[in-house]
C-alpha cells in the first residue's frame, strides 16, 4: 500500500485558532488510538436455530440503499443460512438487483448458474434454511413490491411470507434511484449525485427508514458512476485510452493508471494537519477498476491499495457488472477472502469480516455475504466491540439437525404415494388428492388390485421443502396396460408425504396432447421445480398413442400449498419456442377489434388481418369483423394447437381445449380468411365466446403465431367453413 499523508482540508479558515482545532480533535484522536492499540480477532460462533417460526414482520424496505450504521466499527454476525441443497448451492451468487426487505425477511434475486432465482432468508438466524426459492422465468422484469407480495414483471408473483404463487397484475412499483422517478435499470449501478458533507444516509436514499435504537447514518452519498472519457459536472474525473486519470480542470492525476471499465465513487475522508486529526470532512472521490483501489482529492492522489486477485469478479467491477461498495466513516469493499473496511484517510484496513466470499450486496441495514453454499448476513447497526478488527463466522448446527432422506431409504420403504400410484384403482378413478400406502423393494412397488401396475422410483434429489431438508422423487407410474405417467412426490425427514405433482388433470396445460408424461430432467430449487418432459402431440402430428410425438417442454412449478402450479412454461416445436400469451392481452385484441379501434389492435395481428376486417367473410353476408367479432366477445381459453383427427364428411377435425370445450378446424388448408400460410406446429388457438354462447363449443376461434415471449401476433379467426 502507498500512503501519501493527509493535508487540512476545506473549510478552515486564517481566523480559526490551530490550538484550538488541535484541542477539539483530541478526544477522538484519543478514542481512535485506543481502537487500534488493541485490535483483536473475534470468532463468531453461530448457532444455527432449526425448524423455528417463520413469522414475517411488517413495513416494508427496499434494498440498495446506504447504510443506517457508520461502517466504522464490524457488524456482527446473526445468521448465516445453508443454500447447499438449493439448485447448485456452489454456483448461487448475488446479482446487482436490490434486496427487499419486511422485518426479518430478506427477498433477493440470485443467479444459479444460467438461471434467476428469488429466495427469502430470515436475517434473526431463526432458520438456518431458506424460508422459500423459487426459480424466475427468463423474462422476468424487476421485482418490487406491492404489500405482502412481491411481483417481477406481468404474470409472476409470489406471497412474501411463504413463497405461494399468487394473482398477476397489482401495483407494485420498482426501486429508483436516489431523485429518479422511474425505476433503475437492472444491474446498472445508479449515477451519484454531487457529494455533500451535510447529506445523511437517510435523506439520501429517499425511502430508508432507521429503525428504533439504530446506529447514527454517516454522512455519505450512494452509488458510483464509470469513469467516461470526459470529466462532468457530476464526474469529475476522465479515465484517458492509455490508464490516465485527469480531474475537470484536465490535470493529470500524478502516478495513477486504471484498467477500463472503472468506477468512481464519492466519499468524505477525515481533516488532519500532518499527522494530527481535526474536526470535519473533506469531500474526496474514490476509484476502482477491480484491481487498484485509490482515493483522489482534485489531482492529487492521498493513497492507493493493489486490491487481491478475484475481487474485480467478486465485487462486480466486470465489463457490464454492477460495482458493489459502500462507503461511510470507512470504504467496504469485498474480496475474494472476505468484506474488508478501510480508513479513507489512508487507506489502511479498519476491520474486516473472513468468509470465502463468491459475491455480496446489501440493503440499509445488513450485508449479504455468499460463500460456496451459505449466506452470512451481517447487521451494521450492531457493531461489535471497538477493540475488534477481524470477525469470523463460523456455524454450527444445534442438537442433531434434521436430514433429508436418501435414496436407498426410499428404495426399501413403506411410502405414501398419490392414488394413480397406489396400484389399487384406475387412473380415470383416481382423485388428485388421493392417497395410498405401497411397499418399495429395491426402487418398486407392485402386486396391488390392478394388474400389472407398479409404481418405480427413477430419481431422488434432497432439498429444502418449506424450512426443512427433504427428498424430492421422481417416480413412473404404469398403469398396467399401455399407458403411464411420471409423478413427482416430496418427503419430509420422516417420510411423510409432504406435496406431490399429479400430471393427470393438468396435461392440457401441460401441452394439450399427452397420452404419457415423461419427465426428461429435473432440477429442484427450495419448494420449487424446473421440469423438461416430451410426447407432446403438435398440430401435423399424427394423433394415436403410440405415434411419433415432436413436442416437448420445459416448466417451473411453485408449491402454492395445496399443488405445484406451473409459473413459467416454454414449448419447443419445430418452428421454435413458444409461451402461451395471457388472456389477458388476447382479450384487448379482442376488444379494440370489436371498437373499430384498428390503430390499436394493429399492434397484435398481421396487415393482412387487418385488412381483411371489412371485407365480407366467406359464406356470410357479413363482414369478417361481424362474424368473428361480435360485441362482447370474450376470449375463453388459448391452447397450443395439438394433432387432430381425422376429418369428418364435411373436412372439420375436432380441437379439444382443457374446459371440456371443442372447436373445429379444417386441418391441412390455408385460412380462408386473409392470405396467410396454412396452420403449423407450434400455432396457438384462442376461443371465443359470444355474450349469449353457454355451448360445450366455440363457434369462433383466433389462430396466433406462438412467440417465445408469450407476445401475441393474430393472424387468422375461424373456422373458415362458417
């Protein structure tokens, strides 16, 4: 480390008397002497509470906000929460999004790997599990709150307290950025306002609020900027093509070359004369390109730290990463080994927390630290003793902890499975909530009323099921004749069913056309599932059971309490990936068609469509727009276009939608309606119904173009025989 001694800085003046200055500086001289003549290392022994409430607390506060405490003195340790059973608990890293907050309930988007996930963790350490994970679909928006729910875009939105799929749509707004009026880009660090020595925390970022008995806010400033090629207003420093730092005045910053990107960041070190403190700050800029931390006053350069190999990655100062350091009466910055605070005076350490450190974030109050397969969280408003610089956390688990089962105990044991794997009734008899007991031997059960049937154990992965480790199954279920299905069944440590997927009722949407469920992958996350199964039947397929199938999918599904609901499903057919839309756009599609509003509904449908509109539909004496549109026209039901059957006397094949509903389709032709090509896999059909239409079908129906983004693009009504 280079050290270059401090100078007094601005704002004292010839009439101030320096024995005077020198006096009031004394006492906290003193104090900070006293600190550091006794530092010692602290070993935080934490025990981890299991199987503890999970009550949440109210008023809610959002993350990426400056701290309450005056990052001087080393938070302590209060829980730490074990991500080993959690997708891939060695890859689960932060992300620059910020961390939601109610009382002792942190919600945070996380990566695994190539996938988002949103968990919730207890920040009291009264789990030592996450309280619920589920994984977020690929377009996912920022997540933010509205109440007790927390929504990540249009369509996905889950309880805070336990993680349960809830209602799409609501209010929710997303976090800004400190004097922005819309919400702040999804990892993009927040550019920071002009550095002044009488903002404090709290007023700075704006919806923070400091709990009851909380430490004083330091005076300092969020966010950090990237140094650009030209100095600002708001910027004063230029990081030059060749590593230069130049201040707005254009002087060279003397002995200072970055790598690019860089960041800077405004901060308020400590006044001294030589080597005597005085009281009050001086406004300073810090800098960082991942691998030289300095402190800038105008151009001179006060100090620089050659950072430790890995803290670009682990702090996120990346090409196109998000830069997480936070800055008050110290700078904390986390490295490869751990947070480390340094003295923006000089730049020597202050204190330090040691875990092996993937990433990091934090909120107002607590910093979120991942290692390998846990999370630290740390509370900076219960600064540990001043004498101490190093804190360690080290968990231990309390009695003997719960453990998930293994495989080899369910392989050989008497387990409660649903009733179509009960081996006892017909699949068509079968209830979804059903239950039956059978005897595993080496993976299988068989020998019950229905012949042939059984029931095999294909795979088991543990996890975390509602705050306790357990075993998540995948099973097939043959029925003892042609057909079968994959089940998935969860176990608590006392072999208990806890929850179970039942494909059966939910194969409509599920993909519509499945004579056997077929799980190819499975992944676990929490409570929740990612699924990939096949023997999906598409439009130009043939439709019997032992066909060739080209469909297959991939899903996520969330325990809402009662069943796994699918949050996130993509087919993949041959003409690519497809998300059916929510009906909700269909609807104003609809409804701007039935207004004449066209500029509207242009958006949703092809020209030729729109076109066509006005135009007399065939065999009737009314336009497209009449017969296929009818006042309150409401959308019943979308379905991925399955196979159909063979056509009846006058060339109409039958649709069956999950309703019980029916329409017909002249399968193989062109529309008759606009110039379009014909029907194709991986098409989405969307009934309607008119206002007086009760009927086990649709008279009408719209073909989409399916889109991986679930967007709607009509471009065809029918059927064309009307």
């Amino acid at each position: 480390m280079t050290h270059i001694p401090g100078s007094t800085g601005p704002g004292q003046t010839a009439e101030q008397s320096l024995d005077h200055l020198i006096a009031e500086a004394a006492s906290a001289s003193d104090t900070r002497r006293r600190r550091r003549r006794r530092p010692r290392p602290l070993v935080v022994v934490l025990v981890m509470a299991l199987l503890a409430g999970l009550g949440a607390g109210t008023g809610w506060l959002v993350g990426r906000f400056v701290p309450r405490g005056s990052l001087q003195d080393p938070p302590t340790v209060v829980s730490i929460v074990d991500f080993s059973m959690v997708g891939d608990g060695e890859q689960i890293e932060a992300t620059g999004d910020p961390v939601l907050r109610s009382g002792s309930t942190a919600v945070m988007r996380l990566r695994d790997g190539e996938r988002d996930l949103l968990s919730a963790v207890d920040v009291a350490g009264l789990t030592s599990y996450p309280r619920w994970t589920a994984p977020l679909p690929a377009n996912a928006g920022p997540c933010a709150l509205d109440g007790t729910v927390v929504r990540c875009g249009e369509g996905f939105a889950l309880d805070v307290d336990r993680g349960r799929p809830q209602a799409s749509g609501g209010n929710a707004s997303a976090p800004t950025s400190p004097g922005s009026s819309t919400p702040a880009p999804r990892h993009a660090p927040s550019v920071p306002t002009a550095a002044s020595s009488s903002t404090p925390a709290s007023a700075a970022s704006g919806n923070a609020t400091s709990a009851p008995g909380s430490a004083t806010p330091a005076p300092v400033v969020p966010g950090s900027a990237t140094l650009a090629g030209a100095a600002s207003d708001q910027v004063p420093y230029a990081l030059g093509a060749d590593g230069s730092v130049t201040d707005r005045s254009g002087a060279v910053v003397s002995g200072l070359r970055l790598g690019s990107p860089a960041w800077v960041l405004p901060a308020q070190a400590p006044r001294s004369l030589g080597a005597v403190p005085l009281p009050g700050k001086r406004d300073v800029w810090v800098v960082c390109d991942g691998t030289t931390l300095a402190a800038l006053e105008g151009a001179d350069v006060l100090w620089t730290v050659t950072l430790p190999e890995g803290t670009a990655q682990v702090s996120g100062f990346t090409e196109g990463g998000s830069p997480h350091w936070l800055v008050g009466d110290t700078l904390v910055v986390g490295t490869p080994s751990g947070v480390v605070a340094r003295d923006l005076a000089d730049g020597s350490e202050s204190w330090r927390v040691d875990v092996p450190l993937r990433s990091w974030t934090s909120d107002d109050q607590y910093l979120y630290l991942w290692s390998h397969s846990s999370l630290s969280v740390a509370d900076l408003t219960r600064p540990v003793d001043a004498s101490v610089t190093q804190v360690t956390a080290v968990a231990q688990h309390q009695g003997e902890p719960d453990r998930a089962p293994s495989a080899e105990e369910l392989r050989n044991a008497t387990l409660e499975v649903p009733e179509r794997c009960g081996l006892r009734v017909s699949p068509s008899q079968a209830s979804e909530q059903g239950r039956e007991r059978v005897t595993f031997v080496d993976g299988q059960a068989s020998g019950g009323s229905q012949q042939n049937a059984r029931t095999t154990i294909k795979e088991v992965v543990t996890t975390v099921f509602e705050g306790r480790p357990a075993a998540v199954v995948r099973a097939n279920c043959s029925y003892g004749g042609a057909y079968e299905d994959d089940f998935i069944m969860v176990y608590d440590p006392d072999h208990k069913l806890v929850a179970a997927l039942d494909p059966v009722p939910h194969k409509q949407e599920l993909g519509g056309s499945i004579s056997d469920f077929t799980i190819t992958s499975l992944s676990v996350f929490g409570g929740s599932l990612h699924l990939s199964w096949n023997n999906i039947a598409l439009y130009g397929d043939e439709d019997y059971h032992a066909s060739r199938k080209s469909g297959s999918a991939d899903g996520d599904f969330v325990w809402d309490g009662q069943r796994f609901v699918a949050t996130d499903l993509v087919f993949h057919t041959g003409q690519g990936d497809v998300r059916l839309p929510r009906l909700e756009a269909v609807q104003d599609f609809v409804d701007a068609v039935v207004a004449h509003d066209d500029a509207r509904a242009a958006q949703w449908a092809v020209p030729s469509l729109m076109s066509a509109l006005d135009r007399n539909a065939p065999y009737s004496g009314f336009t497209v727009r009449e017969s296929y549109f009818p006042k309150g026209s409401t959308v019943g039901e979308c379905i991925l276009l399955p196979a159909v059957g063979s056509p009846n006397m006058l060339g109409m094949s039958t649709v069956y939608f999950g309703n019980g509903r029916k329409a017909s389709i002249r399968a193989g032709d062109a529309s008759q309606i606009v110039q379009e090509g014909p029907y194709r896999s991986g098409d989405i059909m969307c009934g309607l119904d008119r206002s007086a239409d009760h009927s086990d079908r649709f008279s009408t129906w719209i073909m989409l173009r399916g889109r991986p983004d679930g967007s709607v693009e009509v471009y065809t009504p029918g059927p064309g025989s009307d």
